[in-house]
C-alpha cells in the first residue's frame, strides 16, 4: 500500500509540475534592414602618376608661353 501511495503521488507530482508548466516565451523582434551604399569610383585611368603631373606642367607652361606672346604682339 505504502508503495503504491509513493508511486501515486510521484506520478501525479510529475504530471502536475510538467504538463501544467507553462513555457516561458521571450518575445525576440527580428528586423530586416537593407542598407544601400553608393560609392563613387573613380575611373581608372591608363596613364600613371608622371605622365598626369607632366600634363598638368605643359599645360602651365603652355599658359606662360602663351602671355609671353600676348606680350611681345603680332608683328603682322
């Protein structure tokens, strides 16, 4: 009877405390983002750093050269 009473009442404290529990439920909020990013890309250019530092020389000089003209006159 003893043996009985204990499997009884461990049976009906493990379906109480199991079945009856309720499950904690975290409530995670998931949130999509799309992020769009625009970079300006340069071109790539062909010529190297050189022969782009040596445009921009004649082109100085070229100005220079060009009021040396402007200077002296037309002789026409």
């Amino acid at each position: 009877m003893k043996k009985s009473f204990l499997a009884l009442s461990f049976l009906t404290f493990t379906l109480v405390f199991s079945s009856c529990r309720e499950e904690k439920k975290s409530e995670e909020q998931v949130k999509e983002v799309e992020v769009v990013k625009e970079v300006e890309v340069e071109a790539k250019e062909d010529k190297g750093i050189l022969e782009r530092t040596a445009e921009k020389v004649d082109d100085e000089v070229n100005k220079e050269v060009n009021q040396e003209i402007e200077k002296i006159g037309d002789d026409n």
